[in-house]
C-alpha cells in the first residue's frame, strides 16, 4: 500500500494481510474514514483512518498462483499496466 499507516499495520501484524474495499459490493468506493463509517455502520467494529486516499478507485487484484496471471479486478492499475511490468501469460 501506498499509506504509511497502513505500511505499518502490514510489518508489524508479522503476516500477509489481505483487506477488500471498504464499501458494500456495488456501490461507490469510499475515499475517507467518514464514508466508510456512513456505508458500513453497525456492520464493522474499527477503522483505521490514514487520511484520505489517493485515488478513490477500488485496488486491482491479480492471481498469481496459475500459470498464467489471471486478473480478478480491474481496479486503479489497468490491465494493460500489468501487463506492460509483467512477463507472465495473462488468461
């Protein structure tokens, strides 16, 4: 991530950490701890807030446990971005 907070939070929880959108499938990504609170009250117990983001656009996310990179989410980085760093196969 690019967000010292949350830096921190990955080095010092001494394992991998995986985090979803903070937003109800379907409805527009929230870009400060506010609106995740206003689109998630009662259903979460803490959020940690580094300040607003950068981008406001959901993360891409990418398999890479095949052969070949499968991308699941097209997100802030574009599809032809990944593929432009990568030297792997896309499916």
């Amino acid at each position: 991530p690019d967000n010292k907070i949350a830096l921190s939070l990955v080095k010092y929880s001494g394992v991998p950490v995986a985090a979803p959108s903070a937003n109800v499938s379907g409805s527009r990504a929230p870009t400060t701890a506010e609106e995740v609170l206003e689109g998630l009250d009662g259903k979460i117990d803490l959020v940690l807030d580094g300040g607003a983001t950068a981008i406001g656009v959901e993360s891409t996310v990418v398999d890479l446990t095949a052969p070949r990179l499968r991308i699941l989410r097209e997100g802030a980085i574009r599809k032809n971005e990944i593929l432009r760093a990568s030297r792997w196969p896309v499916r």
